[in-house]
C-alpha cells in the first residue's frame, strides 16, 4: 500500500518463495569484491549485484518478520524510532519515507533496511522491493541521519520509473537462479508513466 504518491510513485513487490539463504557462487562474490562490496549470503549479494548492474537499488525483507504479511509506504510518525541494519537506533526525522508492516517501520525507504526484517538462514521467504523514491526526501533524510549508503546515493540522483520494473525482474531471475522459486504474482503501486520528453 503507498499512502504518499509524491514520496513514492513507483513500488513493486515480488515474492520469493522456497529460499535457501547460503554463500553466493564465486563469481558473484568476485565480481561484488571487485566493486569493493563484501559478499554476505546468495540473497543480499543478488540485490547489489543487481543494483551495480542496473542502477536499480533493491531490498529484500524476511516475509515471516512482516506482520499482516504485506508492506506500507509511508512518511515517518513523529518521534518514529528504527534500528536500521547497522544496528544503530535511529529516530526518524519528518523527511523520511518508512516502509512499514501493519505494526512498525521495517525500513527507511531509500536508505537502509530495518534489522527487524533482515534475511537470515532460516529466512523461507523473501519480499522483494523495487521502488523509485522522491530523490529530494532521501537525500534529506540520509544526511541527517548520516547514513549515505550506495543505495541513497543512486536515489538521490533519481531512478527512472520504468528502471524498478527491470531491475526487479533481473532480480528475481537470479533468486530463482540461485536462491529459491519465485512466484507468479507481481504487485506494482505506480503513478502512471510519464511521457517521454526530448
């Protein structure tokens, strides 16, 4: 569900189902280590392999920690607190776009995951996130709270619309590839396509 169009006008989830979370093959793990990124298991490295790739940043949530099953779009609650996967608290300013279960913010949109919801070992299904994100608000919010990741970096420069929906179909062809099945359905929330401009 996206509650801000402006903030967000492009998600698209996929669900990957079956996974088995384990060491990447050796050329994904090279190829990543040659772009100074370390690998950390098959599902993580698809994600940044695939925004190296591509220029699409991705995020994949473990299912079984999102309460109602689904993820929600929206601005940060006053006062909102997160621990982001670095393991540091942080209290979310006013800018911040959160990616929410039906009970609390499992991401901050753009930036950095939620350790509430990273992929682990016994992780057995994945959500996958692929978005375009208001360049303006992710900027804003990874400077305050001093994270700029290689992912805020890309959308702070702004993602093409139509670059979510490829970078997630690369995406889950490598997690069917080499980390579980990927299920038929796909969700896409979009503001429609704008027309190209010369």
């Amino acid at each position: 569900t996206i509650e801000d169009y402006e903030a967000c006008p492009r998600f698209m989830a996929r669900l990957i189902s079956e996974v088995k979370v384990g060491p990447s093959p050796r050329w994904m793990a090279h190829r990543l280590e040659l772009a100074g990124m370390r690998s950390i298991n098959n599902v993580v490295d698809i994600t940044n392999y695939v925004m190296l790739e591509t220029g699409q940043p991705l995020h994949a949530y473990d299912r079984a920690h999102l309460a109602g099953g689904g993820l929600i779009v929206r601005r940060a609650q006053p006062g909102e607190k997160l621990t982001t996967l670095d393991g540091t608290e942080q209290t979310l300013p006013d800018s911040a776009i959160v990616i929410a279960d039906a009970q609390r913010g499992v991401g901050v949109a753009g930036v950095m995951g939620g350790l509430n919801s990273e992929v682990e070992e016994t992780t057995k299904e994945l959500f996958l996130e692929s978005a375009a994100f208001d360049n303006a608000l992710v900027r804003r919010t990874a400077l305050r709270l001093g994270l700029r990741t290689e992912s805020s970096k890309r959308f702070e420069k702004g993602i093409d619309l139509e670059r979510v929906i490829f970078g997630a179909q690369r995406a889950a062809y490598l997690l069917g590839q080499l980390a579980g099945r990927v299920e038929p359905t796909i969700v896409v929330k979009s503001v429609p396509t704008p027309a190209p401009q010369t």
